[in-house]
C-alpha cells in the first residue's frame, strides 16, 4: 500500500471516530428530502423526482466517485410492488482539497434527479416511495448522517407541478452532457496524456479544466491537471494514480469547463473510453450531409444549399410567390430591378446575421438553444400567428392601407420601393424559421460552435443560398421577359396565396395549444378577431376616431399576445398518449434493454417534422416493420424548452429539430438518419439493424 493509501486511511479512520464521539448531536449537518415532478401519476407511467441535500457551511457530501476519500450517499428504497427506482443522477462536482487528499464532492445544496416508473397494472391509490439510509457529510470530521425521506403521490391522471418546474430545470442545468466523443490516452515520461475530442471547446477563451475520473485511484487527484487544445480536442496532462493500469485502465469521466464569456460560463461533459464512439460534430452512418473534417468549406456549401432548399419549404414558398408576383405587377427591367432584388437579397442575409448574432450571443451566456429557438415561446408564436393573419388579410383586399404586401418593392427606384424589398426579404426570413432543409441542420450546427465571425459566415452563407433564386430572377433579362403580362388572373392568384398565409396562422394557433393550452388558443384567436376587424375599420374610414379605435384594438391583441406562457414541460413524465413513448435518457436506457429503439425529436411549429410523421412515420409500413422488429418509438418534444431535449441534439452535433435517432440493442452509438425522410429511407435502416 502507498503512503497516500496509508494517509487516506488513517484520515478517514480518524474521521469516522471523531464521528462516533459526537454522535449525539441533535441537529444534522445536512438536511434531504425529495421533490416529485408531479402533483397525480397515471399507471404505466414515470416521474422525476429529486433527491435534495441541503449542507451547513463548511461542511460537504461527495460524488459517486469521492476522490481520495470519503462515500458517496448510500439509499435503499422501499416502494409498491411493481414499481420501480432509477439510480441517482449526479450534477457535475467540485475539487474539495483535504490535507494532502483530494475529494469529489458539493457544497450547499444538491439536487440529484432520478426516476420512477408506475406499471400499468397498478391498483393502489398512492405511490409511496420511502428512502433510507446514510450520507457521509465531513468538514474537519466525518458524520455518516442517518436519513430517511418519503414521499406519496396520488394516483391518477398524470399533472405536472408547476411550482418545482424551475427547481427541476437547475438539476437538469448541472448535470454533464453524455457526449459520443473519440477519446484515447497515451503514456510520457510517466505523465497521463488524456485526448477528448471536443469540436465545440473554443481553447482562447477557457479559463480551467477540471477532470473528475469514475474509476478510482486511476490518477493523482491532488496534482495539477494540466490542459491544452489540438486538432484532435481537448489534452490532459495527468499524473498517474495508484491504481493505474496502462494496458486496462478505464479514464472515462466527467469534464467541467469554465469559460470566460461575460460573467463566466460552466459546461460539463461525461465521456466514455471506447472505440464505439464518434464525435459530436460527425454524423453517423445514415445521414450522407456530414461535417465532422470537412470544416468550414463544408458549412459554407451545405448552408447555402440548405438556404436555396429553404425556398421550396411550404413556410417560404408563399412569400417568394407573392414577391415573385410583384416583378409581373411592375413590369419594368432595367437597373431598377436589379436594385430591388439586392435590396430583398440585402434584407434575408442581414436578418440571417441579426438572427446568429443573438443565437451566438445568447449561447455565449450559457443559454442551451438552437435553430427555431423563438418558436419555443408563445409570445412570438402568437406574434407570427398575428402577421400571417395580416398577410393573408391584405392579399385578400380587405385592407389596402401604405400600400399592400404585394407592393412591397413596387415603387421603380424610390427609397420607399426599396425599403419594402428589403423588408419583405425580413419577412421571408421571419417565416423560414420552422423550417429546417436538408444540409442546413448541420451547418447550423457546426455555426454555433466555432468562432463567432465563422459563425456568421455559415449563417450569410445561409441567407445568399434563399436569396439567390429572386436576384437570378431580377438579373436575367431573359427570364423576366417569359413572365405572363398583368392582368386579372393576377387578382385571382393573390387571394389565392392567402389561403397558405391563413393556413399558416391556424397552424400557428394548434402549436400555440400544444405550447400553452386551448384557452391560450381562445385568447389568441380572440386577439386575431380584434386585429381583424381593426384593420377592416381602417379600410371602411379614415377618420381620427376610426383609428384611434383601430390602433385601440390592436393594441389589446399585442397584449393577449404577449401574455401567453408556456406550460412546463411533460418529457419526463412516461409514455404520451398514442405509439409513441416519451422520451428522457431514462426512458431510453430501459428502452434498449428490450430492444432496439427509434426517437424522434421533433417539435409542435417545425413543419418539416410534421411532414416527415405524415409521409414517412404514421405509414403502414413503417409502423408494421416498427411492430414485427420490436421497436420501441420515443418522441422528444422540443416544442418548448426542454434543457435534457437540448443535451440529446447538441451530443449529435445539431441545435434543432429534426432529427431521427436509430439504435441498436443496447448500443450506445446511434444512425443518424436525414432530415427529409421517405418511408423507403426509414425501412431500409430498420432493415440495416
């Protein structure tokens, strides 16, 4: 035995008796309880529930791997038959020196999450969980605190508690992010060199590394770990522990960065050692738009081709028609024209910018979002909702109020004329947003993990691609003279590209549900009735009243609007209603002990998910080869906000919806399958299984 082994014990010894002298104390050093994720549980499903350790100043409690010393919180769980406890989440620790040890450990308060699931066949009017058992708190000695905690859930339908969502979302915060990442290890001049492939670490602006090993005595906790970035991610430099084994030694870990990036920002990553592994930046087998080494050449070219599929995407399609309809009404060439398609071209590329500028801004802060981000709040989703209803209001000639959506970029050569192409490339932007084509996913994720000034070269890259099929309009004399001359049909055609913009409002107002419930959908439609007749008030007088009135009523829709609220999330709570299970990494783990498992992650306003389960999901064959292979379907529901929703996209590389996830029993590497799915496409990964 070593020295630090000898030490070690006799500390903790040492500890453990002082421990036993002062065991009369009446007040405990650390306090636990659980926090149920739901008020009511429905049989067959699951709920999260937190264990909560509130610890006196000074004093600490340990990770699952307590460093040199110490345990970590050792609990027997007594609960119904049938029902059933996962095993602790634990949040990302910290460095705790102790003399010459090092601990793993936490101070303060602790959250750490875990599951419940109810069989179907549950009978009894509550669940009740009781947990006893000891955690080992220490300061100057150690205590093995004595601890029981309860808790009883009524039975029936399943409701979520509203008042412990934002305690829930700090446990989530905390915890590492399992990433697929290539990692490996070499020995030199008996130093640890550990290599984790971290695409997303930006080496100029952290601050400290802090590596927590699972195996115990692999390192020498206490030496300073010592890192560097390289082509192959982030580098180590570790001092080899007691039990350290070159040829079978198992580093895998947690990774806690500290950033400076405003006030400071933490990230935490778990890693696994093994082959099996690819990283998060390289989409797997299945998916051929993969950018992993391809770099930033890569990104350009699939952002702008992505961009161009954008305009065929039935969010966009309309308002390219309708701007496409306003070169027929003109009917003039010339300098002007060209003018005004760099004026459209001008505004798509800088709302592009102006919407990776905040991305990258607010992912700098710490915030975990992606592509369609704005779509998870209710306010501009009802917002949207609102300016389609007027999109689809002024083509049908109920309002021609400054001239109508159709004239936008009418006026030959006046700074009017050009302000409304540039706005109408905004507004292109605007309704782009819920849809992601195909390359565009991973190109907005490579974005969002550089470089911001790499990053707002793959996002215009993504604005020149959508804006390019209007400026060839505009530049090519020969295609504009096969334009049909002006005349009624054009009327016709107008009302007809209402119906899209309408639909898209109804569209909007069913996500609104989904995000905050039918009496948010009265509200909103009731907001959408006021703006309506607003606008029709204008049209039929132009007098003060008249607008004071109509300015009256819109303001009071902008209001309904704005005070909508999203619901909490329900993804941790077990099977929805229907084929598909909910997904949570726990729901996943039991999952792939049966079987192989398909998840979609997929959201209420994203219209390219929504045609993928129409045309390639909810089919007949699709769903018998689901039945006949055995495989369990989970959907991850990013409709609104959901920090364990983004984790699982981010592993993979992306920062939003879609994306389609096939395992294999018990693997712990995934096919990615591509954004645009066909039912032959789902098949022959089934058949590949």
């Amino acid at each position: 035995m070593s020295i630090q082994a000898d030490i070690k014990l006799l500390l903790l010894v040492f500890g453990l008796f002082a421990a036993s002298a002062g065991h009369a104390q009446a007040k405990p050093h650390v306090r636990v309880d659980l926090v149920a994720a739901v008020t009511s549980i429905a049989p067959g499903d699951s709920f999260d529930v937190l264990f909560r350790q509130n610890i006196d100043d000074e004093w600490h409690t340990y990770w699952t791997t307590p460093g040199d010393s110490g345990a970590a919180p050792d609990i027997k769980w007594t609960v119904p038959a049938g029902v059933s406890v996962s095993a602790f989440k634990y949040p990302y620790p910290e460095r705790i020196p102790y003399g010459p040890l090092m601990n793993y450990g936490y101070h303060n308060e602790v959250l750490m999450p875990f599951s419940v699931s109810v069989p179907e066949d549950y009978s009894a009017d509550v669940v009740d969980i009781k947990g006893t058992g000891r955690v080992l708190v220490c300061a100057d000695i150690c205590i093995p605190e004595k601890v029981e905690v309860m808790a009883s859930i009524p039975v029936g339908p399943t409701v979520v508690d509203n008042a412990v969502s934002g305690t829930f979302s700090m446990a989530q915060a905390r915890l590492p992010v399992l990433i697929d990442v290539v990692s490996s290890f070499q020995v030199d001049a008996d130093k640890i060199l550990l290599t984790v492939g971290l695409p997303a670490v930006q080496g100029n602006r952290i601050d400290a590394v802090e590596y927590f090993p699972f195996a115990p005595e692999v390192i020498d906790n206490p030496a300073d770990q010592i890192f560097s970035m390289s082509d192959e991610g982030l580098v180590l430099i570790l001092e080899p522990g007691f039990e350290f084994d070159e040829d079978s030694a198992d580093l895998s870990g947690v990774i806690v960065i500290h950033e400076s990036v405003g006030e400071g920002i933490v990230s935490s990553f778990e890693f696994r050692m093994g082959d099996s592994f690819v990283p998060p930046g390289n989409v797997r087998p299945g998916d051929g738009h993969a950018m992993g080494e391809t770099g930033l050449l890569a990104a350009l070219f699939f952002a702008f081709l992505g961009g161009l599929i954008l305009n065929l995407m039935p969010c966009v399609f309309p308002v390219l028609s309708i701007k496409i309809l306003s070169l027929v009404e003109s009917h003039h060439g010339g300098s002007s024209i060209r003018l005004h398609g760099l004026a459209y071209a001008g505004g798509v590329v800088a709302s592009f910018l102006a919407i990776a500028v905040l991305l990258i801004s607010l992912r700098a802060g710490g915030e975990a979002i992606g592509w369609g981000f704005q779509l998870q709040s209710p306010i501009v989703v009802s917002m949207v909702a609102y300016l389609f209803l007027v999109i689809g209001l002024n083509l049908l000639g109920v309002f021609e109020i400054g001239g109508s959506i159709m004239s936008l970029g009418n006026s030959e050569g006046s700074s009017q004329g050009y302000l409304g192409s540039v706005s109408t490339g905004v507004l292109a932007t605007i309704v782009a947003a819920p849809c992601t084509a195909p390359f565009m996913g991973a190109a907005v994720g490579y974005a969002l993990i550089q470089e911001p000034a790499t990053g707002l070269l793959v996002f215009a890259s993504l604005g020149i691609g959508m804006a390019l099929p209007y400026v060839l309009l505009c530049y090519a004399p020969g295609l504009l003279a096969r334009l049909p001359r002006p005349g009624p049909w054009m009327v016709t055609m107008k009302q007809l590209l209402a119906f899209p913009m309408l639909a898209s409002a109804v569209w909007l107002l069913w996500v609104l549900g989904v995000q905050a419930g039918s009496e948010a959908m009265i509200q909103v439609l009731t907001g959408a009735l006021l703006i309506a007749f607003a606008l029709w008030l204008l049209n039929q007088s132009g007098s003060a009243i008249a607008r004071l009135f109509a300015l009256l009523l819109v303001l009071a829709a902008i209001y309904i609007g704005a005070m909508q609220e999203a619901r909490v999330s329900e993804s941790a709570l077990g099977p929805a209603e229907g084929e598909a299970g909910v997904y949570s990494r726990n729901a996943l783990a039991i999952a792939q002990q049966k079987g192989p498992v398909f998840v979609n992650f997929t959201a209420a306003w994203c219209i390219t998910c929504k045609v993928n389960e129409l045309n390639a999901l909810n089919v007949d064959a699709v769903k018998l080869a689901f039945k006949e292979k055995e495989i369990t379907y989970l959907k991850g529901d990013w409709t609104n906000e959901d920090p364990g929703i983004t984790a699982a996209l981010q592993e993979y590389g992306r920062t939003g919806v879609p994306l389609y996830l096939l395992y294999a029993k018990d693997a712990s590497r995934a096919t990615v399958l591509p954004q645009i799915l066909t039912p032959g496409i789902v098949l022959d990964a089934l058949e590949a299984l």
